[in-house]
C-alpha cells in the first residue's frame, strides 16, 4: 500500500462485484452500537469468491483511514502484514484465494473484551453467509481459535454445514513469535510456515 498508484486502485475498487457484499457489510456496521471505525477488505483479496478465510485479531494501525491504507490487505505496509504476504507467497497461495478478517472487526487496537469478542462472533457468522466458495479458515493467534470455538457453541449448523477445514497457528505479529529463546522462536515460525503450507495443499484437493 506504500504505492500511491496501487492504493488508489483499491480505493476505486472497494465495490467491485467480487468484494461488494463484504463491503457494504463493512459500510453497515460502521459505527453500529458506537463500535467506532472498520477497514475495508482491499479488492486485492477474493471477497466473496475467496476459499481461503484469514481471521487474525483485529484490525492494526496501518488499516486506518488516513494513516494507514484503510483497508485489510495482506500489502499494507507494517511487518505482520509482510509476514502474511511472504508465508502466503512461498506456500503458492495466491492474494484471491484469501480473504482477511479479524475476530473483532473494528478498530480498537488492543485484545477485544468478552463483549466484545461476542459481537465479533456474530459478525463473522454473517461472513461466513457470504462466501459460498470457502473451504478454508485459518485461525492465527489465540483470540481468533477462541472465537472461532464460541462460534462453533453459538451457531453449531452453520459451521457443521460449511464443512470447512479449520488450520490454527500462531498471529504473525512480532509478540505473538517473539520469545526469549530463539529455539522456540524457530518453532513457532516453523509451526506457521507449515500451516501456510498445509492451507495450500488443502486448496488442491
């Protein structure tokens, strides 16, 4: 997102007919209940064509609007994003196979309280809804995984009817990897390469 030019074309294409309903999703819940902002999904990613469903734990500074890219795209310009990028990349899973989500959906920047988490939930249900390609949830970090098992409890049908493969890792944010050990470092970056990859081979069966 760093490229002016690139930047621009996604802010031309936020409605494009592949990313519309997962947009205008954003567009309503802007705000909702005094929940303050949320980032757009970047076109750049597959919207509701995508196979691939990316939930980290909530949006980061560089989603916003105006000091960052305002948009959740795997190309913003922070090192969590870069680390998506390359992991996806190396394991040959292509931008529009992806779509990236958070547990908490808003801007808040912290861990999300269990309120909080709890509308996270409902919303993602209303994602999963819209993507009727998917057959992928990679879970990265605590609060996504423990999102996703609340959802499971809240909506068992929905999740039991998708059918999807559930891959779980570690966030690939510095703290969540960091360690004062560089062997569980190591671990910890293996463990996510490896669900990178294991994402990829799913993509092919």
């Amino acid at each position: 997102m760093a490229d002016n030019a690139f930047r621009s074309e996604q802010e031309r294409d936020r409605y494009a007919p592949h990313v519309r309903a997962v947009n205008e999703m954003v567009d309503h819940l802007r705000d909702q209940d005094g929940r303050g902002w949320m980032p757009y999904v970047a076109p750049w990613h597959g919207g509701v064509e995508a196979r691939v469903l990316s939930v980290l734990r909530d949006p980061g500074p560089k989603t916003q609007d105006g000091t960052g890219s305002g948009f959740l795209c795997v190309e913003n310009d922070d090192a969590t994003a870069e680390r998506q990028c390359t992991g996806f990349t190396e394991a040959g899973i292509e931008a529009r196979d992806t779509l990236p989500w958070n547990a908490y959906p808003w801007y808040i920047n912290r861990a999300p309280n269990a309120e909080e988490r709890g509308a996270g939930i409902t919303v993602l249900a209303r994602l999963l809804a819209l993507l009727p390609r998917l057959a992928v949830v990679l879970l990265q970090g605590v609060d996504a995984q423990n999102s996703w098992r609340r959802l499971k409890r809240t909506h068992p049908h929905l999740i039991q009817d998708g059918g999807y493969q559930v891959v779980s890792t570690y966030h690939p944010g510095r703290q969540a990897l960091w360690s004062p050990d560089p062997d569980v470092r190591a671990a910890r970056e293996q463990h996510r390469h490896e669900s990178y990859q294991l994402v990829a081979k799913l993509l092919q069966q």
